[in-house]
C-alpha cells in the first residue's frame, strides 16, 4: 500500500485530498477514530513520521475497514479493504468503484505477484 500510495515517500501530501505521508492517512477521517479507540493524541504533523503513518495505515486496513465490512454485511476480501481504503467505505456500500480505485486494486495484485516472485 506504502508503494502505491506515496512510493515510499513520507513526505508525501496530496492537496486535494489532504492525504499525509507514506501510506497517505487522511487526517479528518482516520486519524480521530485512531485517536479515540486508543487514547492517543497524534496530529496531522505526526502522519509525516513513517512509524506512526503506518502504524495507523495497518490498524485501519487490517482492523477498522474489517469492522465496516462486517456491520454492512459485505465480504472481508482483500480487494473490499482496498476498495474501502482507496475510495472510502461508503463507495464501498453504494457499489461504486471508481476507475482510480480498479487500477489500484489491479496494481496492488502486480506488486504483490512481483513481490512473491523476488
């Protein structure tokens, strides 16, 4: 995810969607829930520092995106995480995959492959 979101790049930031750092957290939507469930107390600041982006990154994908999935009754498969990841869960639920997100899902698929390859 690190590798398509930000190409491994913790300074990265994405001005239309205020996407931060390596595995480019959305500040507004993520990182309150993070903050609340475990009684942190991160800013957005914090997201440039690659432990912590991934930290959260890892929490929302493989905890909090499977507890959306679940509660609207939808499969926990890995193409639903990047899905709700990519476009947010409520595209998810509306069975909307917008054309960026397909290329994600397929891109993901190829570095994996590569990744199991090397």
């Amino acid at each position: 995810v690190a590798q398509i979101e930000s190409n491994f790049n913790e300074r990265a930031y994405n001005k239309y969607s205020g996407a931060i750092g390596i595995c480019q957290i959305i500040p507004k939507h993520v990182l309150p829930e993070f903050n609340e469930r475990f009684k942190t107390h991160y800013t957005a600041r914090d997201l440039y520092k690659t432990e912590i982006n991934m930290m959260i990154a890892e929490w929302y994908i493989n905890t909090r995106i499977p507890e959306y999935l679940a509660h609207f009754k939808i499969d926990d498969k890995i193409d639903n995480r990047l899905w709700a990841y990519n476009a947010g869960i409520g595209n998810v639920v509306k069975h909307r995959k917008p054309k960026e997100t397909r290329n994600y899902i397929i891109r993901y698929h190829m570095i994996e492959r590569e990744n199991r390859w090397n």
